[in-house]
C-alpha cells in the first residue's frame, strides 16, 4: 500500500510539473518591445508631454493584452524602422506599414489589422481638378519618404515634381505656407488633419484606388523573419479582439468608419 500511494504521488507531481512546463513553453515570450514611429497622427503620435497616443498604440495594447504579455514601445524615425527591427530594438513594428512585396523580401507580416486607401490634399482655392497624369502634370506634390503613398506618386505622376519629407509635419508646413500644390497620404490621416486649425487651408481632392502592388494589403505587424512564433500569437490576438469587440472599440474611438476595410 505503502509503495502503491508513493508512486500515485510521484505521478501526480510529475503531471502538475509537466503541465507547468508546457504551460510556461506556451507562453515563454512575457514582454514584447514595439517600435513605432510617433510621428503619424491620428495612428501614433507623441504628445507635448512625450506620451505615445494613436489607434496603432492603442491596438498594440489590446493585443499585448490579448496575449497576456508586457508592450514596451520604442519610437524610431520612419527610414531606419526596418533596419532598426532587424537589428534587434525591437521585436515587432505597429506603425501603419503597408503590407508590400517588397518589404516582405526583408521582414514577415502578420495578417492586416486595417486598411484605409490613399488620397491628395490640397488648397481649399487650388485650380487642380483631378489627380491624374494630366491633371498633376509640372505640379509640386508632397509626401512622406519611403511610403507606399510617395511610391504611389512617383509611380503613377511621372510628370508632377514629387518632393519627399521625413514626417507629414514637414510636407503640412510646406502646404499651408504654399510650397507644394498638393500632398498625398493615407485618406484617414489626411482628414484628420483637415478637421484641424492648420488643416483649414485645405480639402481633400480625391481619393485614390490602391495599387495592391504599390499600396500593398493593408497595415500589419513587422517581425523579422522566421519568428513564426510571434507572428502567429499576434495573428490570433488580431482575431480575438475583432471578435470580442475591443477592435470596434478603439476604431470608433478614432473614427467613423471601420478602417478595417474589406
């Protein structure tokens, strides 16, 4: 009896040691650091104060939640954010980057947690009336480097000189103080603005159709390749919070559509 009730002990705690560990395998990553730029309101943007604020924040957040793990954010210019991910700052990019073929021969991407198109700004008294080859054709167009938007521009406006900016704070100057003809950027992010007391000068000409290979398929999440791992926990907490409705939530506490998109 004796050996009989030391052996029921010693399988019990080999069972409660084995479900602690395969507990502990399951969910080994306990804080995530994010790089973000800071710089691309209304999805993340620093505060006077130095706080970090957005739907892409606040998505990050959710998902950090969802996926009981700690988020760290680390803010990074726009033109080093990739280079910078793949040399370890951090272990994940939510900062509005568009899903490219081209940026995916560098990183992977989770699946898109939204998707909004494209579209050009410009002077409430300007004399452009479409955003065509012709209609842009010698005119002075704005955009943030190293974007599926300044692509776009280069791309399909061969004829208008296209001016690039580090952050759109530059290229807003640039408008409201005439510099440029026009800007072009993602259709939320410029609304916003326009709803602003600098935003005044302007209107929004048109928006644009996106070129799924220049504009890409939406924003995801940036790791680094071959972290399959991370990819797929942020894949299903992007589920989830679609699901539970915290993403409804947060998008309707920035906007007044589903920027998820189709």
């Amino acid at each position: 009896m004796y050996l009989e009730k030391t052996l029921t002990l010693a399988a019990t705690a080999l069972a409660l040691t084995l479900a602690v560990g395969t507990a502990q395998a399951d969910n080994h990553i306990k804080t995530i650091k994010i790089g973000t730029e800071g710089a691309y309101p209304p999805f993340n943007n620093l505060t006077s104060d130095g706080q970090l604020v957005g739907f892409d924040i606040d998505i990050a957040n959710a998902l950090c939640e969802e996926m009981k793990v700690k988020c760290e954010f680390v803010t990074n210019d726009w033109d080093g954010i990739i280079p910078s991910l793949l040399s370890g700052k951090f272990d994940a990019i939510i900062a509005s980057m568009s899903i490219t073929d081209e940026r995916k021969e560098k990183v992977d991407f989770t699946e898109k947690y939204y998707n909004t198109p494209p579209a050009i700004a410009v002077p409430k008294d300007s004399d452009i009336a479409d955003a065509t080859e012709a209609g842009l054709d010698g005119r002075i167009i704005g955009a943030q480097g190293s974007t599926t938007h300044s692509n776009y521009a280069e791309e399909k406006f061969t004829t208008a000189d296209v001016r690039l900016y580090p952050t759109p704070d530059e290229y807003k100057l640039d408008i409201v103080s005439g510099r440029v003809d026009g800007v072009i950027d993602d259709v939320i992010v410029l609304s916003e603005w326009l709803k602003t007391d600098d935003g005044a000068c302007c209107k929004i000409l048109t928006t644009l159709t996106p070129d799924p290979v220049i504009n890409g398929l939406g924003a995801g999440i940036a790791i680094r390749k071959g972290e399959d791992e991370l990819r797929e926990m942020f894949n299903k907490a992007i589920t989830a919070i679609r699901e539970n409705g915290k993403y409804k939530e947060i998008n309707d506490k920035y906007f007044e559509v589903d920027v998820y998109g189709g």
